[in-house]
C-alpha cells in the first residue's frame, strides 16, 4: 500500500504533463491541416519530393 503514495502522485504527474503537451499542440496549431495527408494518401498522383 506503500507504493500507491509513489504511484498517484507519479501518474497525475504525468497526467498533468501529457495534458501540458496536448494544449501547446493546440495553441501552436499543430493539427491545423486541412489537407493534409489525411486527403493526399488517397491520390493517384504522388511524388517522392514533398515540397518545403
């Protein structure tokens, strides 16, 4: 019972940390990608250069 008082503050830790993470993807626009790769993987036409 000893190790719940490590594990519960260790997990709401990283809890805090992955939800951290999550809201600067957010705000920095990372999912921001209307066509994206979601749209171009289902096109004939590919190249093996993607652009800059």
């Amino acid at each position: 019972m000893e190790i719940l008082a490590i594990l519960i503050p260790v997990s709401l830790f990283l809890g805090g940390v992955g939800l951290v993470a999550f809201f600067w993807a957010m705000r920095t626009r990372q999912f921001d990608d209307p066509e994206g790769d979601a749209n171009r993987i289902l096109l004939k036409d590919w190249d093996d250069r993607p652009r800059p």
